[in-house]
C-alpha cells in the first residue's frame, strides 16, 4: 500500500541462563579438557574448588564462572582455532537442546510472527554461531575471540557479556534494521542484560539472578514493564517484581 512502512519488531535473546540451560562456555571448557586439548589440572588446581562451593550453595555461580572464563582464555592463548572446532561442533550436538522449554518456544513464537530474533550473548561467537544456526536466529553477537595472522588466539576479548558492550551490539543491529522498539521484546537473566530491558517495549527476565532481580526494583520504568518468567522442573509461571523475596546469604 502507498505510504506505508514495513515495521520489523525485533526479539532480542541473551543465550547463556535464558535460552540454554547452563553455560556454553563451560560446555566447551569440560570437552577441551575430556579431549585432552586442555590440561585436566587446570580444572582441579583452580576452578573445582569455587564450582563445588557454587554447586553446595555456598557460592555465587558469577563467581565460578568469572574465575572459569579467565582459565579458559588462557587455555586457548596461542591454540590454532581449527583445532577447537570440532569440540565445538560437538557441544551444540550433544548439549544444544538442553534448553529452557519457555524460551525455545517463544524464538519459535517469534518467528511464527515474522519477527526478527538476534542473539547476544556473553559466550565466545564461535559457539553462539552455531546456536544462532541452530535455532534459526536472523543473527547473532557473540564474544569474539581475537585471532593473529596465523589464526591463533591471542588471548584478547572484545567481551560481550558486560552490559556496555550488549549496549553497543545492539546500537550495531538498530543502525542495520529499522526496528520498532516499543513493540520489540528482549529476553535476559542477568544484569549484562539491562541494556536491551530499557530500550524495548516488552522485556522479559528469565530466571533472573538476584542482581538483575533487584536492579529491576530500583528503576520504576523497568518494575512497571518486565515480565518475570520462572522455569522449574515441569511448571513456567509469572511473578510479580514486587513479590515477597526470602534473600538467604549465600557467602
């Protein structure tokens, strides 16, 4: 029709926590290990500990994983990339559908709609790629792993899982499409998500850690706005951002 625009509604979906159930990251870092790319004695001198203290709920799973990141990027400092991509064909295969049933089906839901989904994500792109691919996304930003002139990893990030960094990702896919934020969702369990929660219409926490849950409070715009989605076992419900919280020290 004459003088009518093409809106494009966009769902914007952080990946680690909120469409998968763990962390890609720590998938890739268990089979480097399993294959022996990687030294097990990285894994029992300096993350076993904080993952045992997270795993009896004495720790804060941000802990372990900041700690397990740092021994990743290490141990992938100077490592061909050819070398890692089969281990990571091999995670999206045996680990790529051990997702959250609610998520799974609103990227479905979405793309039913027409709707553009983007993935940005924390993870290194060479795993979000192949969750982008696998689930359909239009496409994806990911943590990008710098290479040198022999396709080596350096050991430098361009981070993706730091807020300020989801927030110029996202500048970077607003510049490529006309989105129409009023009417776009976006889909988030940790603080690193706040960015795309203020900018969009409809913004959705999943799960959210206590971080996130309490920063939704602080700000009234984002109390008034997000849906809280809880997941447990085989029921998906909604709660309230001003519900009761029972906020036990975990330290």
């Amino acid at each position: 029709m004459e003088g009518s625009e093409i809106v494009t509604i966009a769902a914007f979906f952080d990946i680690d926590g909120t469409l998968y159930r763990n962390s890609l990251m720590i998938q890739h870092f268990r089979k480097l290990i399993k294959y022996e790319v990687v030294d097990p004695y990285v894994w029992h001198e300096h993350v076993k500990h904080t993952y045992k203290k997270w795993e009896k709920r004495y720790g804060d799973f941000e802990d372990y994983l900041e700690e397990l990141a740092e021994i990743y990027v290490e141990s992938l400092k100077g490592m061909p990339k050819e070398h890692i991509e089969f281990i990571t064909r091999q995670v999206i295969r045996l680990k790529g559908d051990s997702v959250y049933k609610y998520t799974r089906e609103r990227i479905k839901w979405h793309k039913e709609q027409g709707h553009k989904v983007f993935f940005i994500s924390g993870s290194p792109d060479f795993l979000v790629s192949k969750m982008a691919e696998k689930y359909g996304a239009d496409e994806y930003k990911g943590t990008k792993y710098i290479l040198d002139e022999n396709n080596r990893f350096t050991g430098e990030l361009e981070k993706m899982w730091e807020s300020d960094n989801k927030q110029k990702a996202l500048d970077e896919l607003l510049d490529k499409y006309d989105v129409e934020l009023d009417k776009s969702y976006a889909y988030g369990d940790t603080n690193g998500d706040l960015s795309m929660f203020r900018i969009v219409g409809n913004p959705i926490a999943i799960n959210p850690n206590k971080n996130l849950f309490f920063n939704i409070r602080k700000e009234p715009e984002l109390l008034e706005k997000v849906d809280i989605v809880i997941e447990r076992k085989d029921l998906v419900y909604k709660v309230d951002g001003n519900v009761e919280v029972l906020d036990l020290d975990f330290e």
